[in-house]
C-alpha cells in the first residue's frame, strides 16, 4: 500500500503512541512537486525558507529570494517573478520569514525584520497590513480566519493566537526559557480547527485550541528518540544536537505527518550561483548527508501507519515538500 507524502496537548490528556507501525509494509512514497531552479546571486536562507503552493500549480517562497522580496516560480520550478521590495511601506518587506495559506485564496506573510504581517490576495496584490507585538518566527493561518503565531526563545508565551484582523484572541504554550532547545515550534493544523505544535528536543505533539485551552499531548517514546536535556542550548552554529524535529504537517482527518533528524551536522547555506549549470542546489540536495526518520501517526486512532527514513533532510512548507527521496 502506497501513502503519499502530503507532508506533513497539556496536557489534559496525555497519550502515549508506542508499537511499530499499523502496516509495516506500507511505503512512504514522496510526490516531487517541483525541483526550482537557480536565482543568480541569492543566498537560500534557512531560517527564513517558507514556500507555499497556489492553487494554479505555481509557489511561493521566501528565503530564495532577493533581500525584501518573495519569490514566485511556476509550476515547472523555474523564476517568474519578485513580489514586493525591500523596505517598510505597503507591500515592502525586510525580512519576511514565513507564509501561510489563508482565507479566500489569500495568503499571509510575516515578517520578522518589521515585526508584522501582510495579507495578500489572490492575485498576489498587496491588500493589509497589521503589527505585531512581539516577535515571532512562525506562522499559521486556518481555515476560520485565525491566525498562530509562534514565538522564538525568551518570549513571554510559545504562542500567540489572532483574530482576522490581527488582534490577540489568547497567548498559549510554555513560557520559553532563553537557552531552552524548545524554541520555535513548528505549527500545523488539528483536527477540528485545533493547533498542532511540534518541539524540537523530543518526539512531543500538543494540541491546543485557538483560544488557547491544551487539548492533550502525543508523545512517542521510541529509542531512536530520547529527550534532549532542554535547559541547554549548545553551540549555535550547529543544529539542536539529534535527534530533533525537523517539522510536522497535517494530512487531514486526523492524520499528522512527523519528520525527525537523525543527525548531527554544522549547517552552511548554499549559495545559488546563476544558470550555468554550476554550483545549483534544489532542495532536496539541501541537506544532502542527514537522515530523516518520516512517520505517519494517526491521533485518533492513537497509532503509528507508517514509517519510513530519508535520505537529506525534508523541510515542511504550507502543503507538501518540494522535491523529496525516500526509501523503505
């Protein structure tokens, strides 16, 4: 049987995901979307690489674009196209770290450099506009018009939740220590309009609702995957030490996609250097040399389906990666 790849708390209830997978023969099978192709002279930043995928096959990515700008590329993976520039007004970014699918086709961006979030439309115009009051790295739009954020280390709250127009509805989550390894929790969507949160220093998935309220806590306790000591940091130029969460993502009806790295190596940016053939670097050679452990859990049914281990990391964007290969 063939899964594709969609890719992808407290603590009331507490449950506790154990046993090998549901079908044990089942394969993760990856659908390669798109393989994009080279900008001249731009740096991919890791830290800052969001993509999603509209509706007419085309996506959009930050990270892989000019200083301020959001890079469109067609469905073939080749450039097309800047959205915006660099600076403070309507439509101008600084440094614009992640996006999210959101209501009407329209799409959020959030950036970190000017501290807010800008909505654009389904034509890719630039519509509004709102601050934000504190930082945050990640971002999450649902269906009903909610809006999650999530905050880096030193926060006062993991979360923040709000509403349409950009007011706060409830902060939620742990308080995050400074030299914490949970920091900057990926985010996805629940079954039933809930938040879904990964940490980085285990195999932890809380659910919340967006007011804020924990639904419970999934936690997988597997040997490949012992918790990391939270209270330190480490050296920062090399990733949280493995294994980590890379990212989670839903696949609906209370299916969740979970990727884990496996190893440990000093991450350096590629730099993309024109259209001669030389030194390109599409993301699924990004991470070239990791291992990522990808499982499907089912929440509700409180099991693992499937499990399966990629050869270079797997980043999640707003619907399924990019360019993908796995084996059993």
């Amino acid at each position: 049987m063939l899964f594709p790849l969609l890719l992808a708390a407290a603590l009331g209830d507490t449950i506790s995901i154990v046993g090998p997978a549901t079908c044990p023969r089942c394969r993760i099978v990856p659908k390669p979307m798109a393989v994009l192709g080279p900008v001249d002279g731009i740096l991919l930043d890791y830290g800052a690489f969001s993509f999603v995928r509209l509706k007419d096959g085309r996506f959009l990515v930050t990270g892989f674009a000019r200083p301020g700008t959001i890079a469109v590329f067609g469905s073939d993976g080749r450039w097309q196209r800047d959205l915006g520039r660099r600076g403070g007004g309507p439509g101008e970014y600084q440094n614009p770290v992640r996006l999210s699918a959101w209501v009407g086709d329209s799409i959020l961006v959030l950036d970190a450099g000017l501290n807010r979030v800008s909505v654009l439309g389904p034509d890719l115009r630039f519509a509004r506009l709102f601050p934000l009051k504190v930082s945050h790295t990640r971002l999450l739009g649902l269906p009903g018009g909610t809006i999650v954020l999530s905050s880096p280390p030193g926060s006062e709250r993991g979360m923040t939740a709000l509403d349409p127009a950009g007011r706060p509805i409830a902060a939620f989550g742990p308080t995050i220590d400074p030299n914490s390894l949970d920091f900057q929790r990926e985010l996805t969507r629940g079954p039933s309009g809930t938040v879904l949160t990964g940490r980085v220093d285990r195999y932890d998935i809380e659910e919340f609702t967006t007011r804020g309220e924990a639904r419970r806590l999934v936690r997988r306790p597997v040997p490949w995957f012992p918790p990391a000591d939270s209270r330190h940091l480490g050296d920062a130029a090399v990733e949280p030490t493995p294994p980590a969460s890379a990212g989670i993502l839903s696949g609906g009806d209370g299916l969740v996609w979970h990727l884990t790295a496996v190893t440990r190596m000093p991450f350096k940016a590629p730099v993309i250097r024109g259209v001669d053939g030389k030194n390109e670097v599409d993301l699924g050679l990004l991470f070239a040399g990791k291992d990522t452990r990808v499982e499907l859990l089912d929440l509700r049914k409180r099991q693992v389906v499937a499990s399966g281990t990629a050869s270079g990391l797997l980043w999640p964007g707003d619907t399924s990666p990019l360019v993908a290969r796995l084996h059993d």
